[in-house]
C-alpha cells in the first residue's frame, strides 16, 4: 500500500474526512437541485419548450452527459447517506460514553436526517424508474412520441408523460410526501455545510439558518407546483 492509498484511507476512515466528504457531496446535491427545477417548471411554458430542452439534455454529449450525470449524483447521494450512517453510529458510541444533552440532541436530528435521506434515496430510484428508465409504464410507446418545430421526425413527448404521471394520485401523493421530507432534509443539511467547511459562526448563524429554510421553501413550492396544477386544477389535462 503506498503513501497515497494510506493517506486516502485515512481521510476516509477519520471524522474530519467524514464529514467534508458529507458536506461537499452535500453541495453538489444543492447545486443540483435548482438546475433541475428550473428544467422542471418549462412545463408551464408548454408542449414545444419542455419537450426541446428535454431533447437537447438527452442529446448532451451524444447522449451520454445526462447518464454520467445521473450515475455521478446517484453515487453522491449513496456516499453522503453511508457517511452520515457511519457518523451517527460513532456519535451514538460517545453518546453512550459521554452522556452529554448537546451531544444526545445532535444525535436525535442525525437520526431523523437519516430517516428521510434514505426516503428520498428510495423515492429518487423510483422516480429514475418511473421517468427515466420508464418501467412499469407505457412512456416508453408510439403514444408518447411527438413532433417538435425544427426538427425531423418525431421526439420523446416528455410534456404528456409529465401530465399523465401526475394525474395518478398514488404518485402524485408519494411525489409530495418525498419533496417535502427533501426540503426538510435539505434545510438542515444547508446549515450543516456551512458548519462542516467552518463558514458558520455565531454573527451568521441566524442569517445562515434563514437562508437555509428560504432555499428550502422556494424548492418545495416549484417542485409542488407542478403536480398541484396538474392533479388538482387539471392542468394539461384538458
């Protein structure tokens, strides 16, 4: 084993290492999440516009930026979700050690951030199955394919398989419930990041944590958006 393999371990293996390598696969969440709602709300700017940003992300890199993109971000949400797992378990070890109320506290918010990550782990790979990889489902037919203004032949009608997924209760209500325990989640791990990489400090904190629930709160009410007008005020369905 050479020095850089041990080194690597080390980082891994420490507290310190845990919990960067959980912040920064936080951000890369974070950063995430805006780009893929704004991509989202085109819907609302109709058929054509929806369906040709799709086309030019799956046409990104002939095809294959999306998928790296989608392997990269799933692999960072699998190595957060086992880092805060090992954290919590070494938390819970001095807990018992050092019975301190601050530590027990941090501990009982580590388990409900536990709780939700592996929710929207479990949401995320079904939301890939359902919209992406189209299993179970009929997304995938001549039924949902369509023209586009500039382009030859037919493309992937993107707008009508968002209207007809979300015009099925069960997963619109499962849709819901998963953005909101996200945006929950995703409140706390804000502040988290800026308290991992040493940003946070009492003068801040306040603005910090605000800043945290008002990035949460514009993400839960443009991802909710979108089943809200199509299930409950019929939107598209027309």
């Amino acid at each position: 084993m050479n020095a850089l393999t041990r080194a690597v371990l080390s980082f891994w293996d420490s507290s310190i290492g845990k919990k960067i390598l959980v912040a920064g696969t936080g951000i890369a969440l974070l950063l995430f999440l805006p780009g893929h709602l704004i991509g989202n709300l085109l819907l609302f700017a109709g058929k054509d516009a929806i369906n040709e940003y799709a086309l030019w992300l799956h046409n990104l890199g002939h095809g294959g930026a999306v998928w790296i993109a989608r392997l990269g971000l799933l692999a960072a949400l699998g190595v957060h979700i086992l880092l805060t797992i090992q954290l919590t378990v070494r938390n819970r070890a001095v807990q018992q050690k050092y019975s301190y109320p601050a530590t027990a506290k941090a501990s009982r918010s580590s388990r409900m951030m536990i709780w939700s990550g592996l929710t929207i782990l479990a949401f995320i790979i079904y939301h890939i199955s359902h919209f992406t990889v189209r299993i179970g489902n009929d997304y995938n037919g001549t039924a949902y394919m369509t023209s586009l203004p500039g382009h030859d032949g037919d493309v992937h009608n993107v707008h009508q398989m968002m209207i007809d997924g979300f015009s099925h209760t069960g997963n619109t209500v499962f849709y819901m419930i998963a953005i909101t325990l996200l945006c929950s989640h995703l409140s706390h791990g804000f502040a988290s990041v800026f308290q991992t990489l040493g940003l946070r400090s009492r003068k801040n904190e306040a603005l910090i944590m605000r800043a945290g629930w008002a990035y949460a709160l514009l993400l839960w009410v443009g991802f909710l958006s979108i089943p809200t007008a199509i299930l409950f005020f019929g939107y598209g369905r027309g």
